[in-house]
C-alpha cells in the first residue's frame, strides 16, 4: 500500500482494523482504514478539519 498523496510505502500493522487512523511518515498525511479485503486494506482520507476547535 502506497500513499495516494506522496507515493511512500505505507506500513499497515496486520492486526490493524476499521477505523485506525495510519499516518504516512513521510508527508504526514493521514488515513483512516475504511475496511479490509482480503489482505488488501482500503483506505480513506481522514478527517483533519476541525483539528482547529478555537474554544
Ligand atoms: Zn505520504
């Protein structure tokens, strides 16, 4: 699995669910595991506005 933004191999953990939020280590971009095939992992961008909460 590469990193749709940077290309960098992504390192899923095997035991990894829906939901876990993997974060590239090389751009620092976010992903939430939106469900898993097989051994195959799909990914989604994660939500990261609202990081912001200004209160
Ligand atoms: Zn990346």
């Amino acid at each position: 699995m590469n990193c749709p933004e940077c290309d960098a191999i992504l390192s899923i953990p095997d035991d990894s669910t829906e939901g876990e939020i993997i974060s590239c280590y090389d751009c620092g971009a976010d992903y939430e595991i939106a469900g898993r095939d097989g051994s195959e992992v799909k990914l989604k961008q994660a939500e990261t506005i609202g990081e912001d909460w200004g209160e």
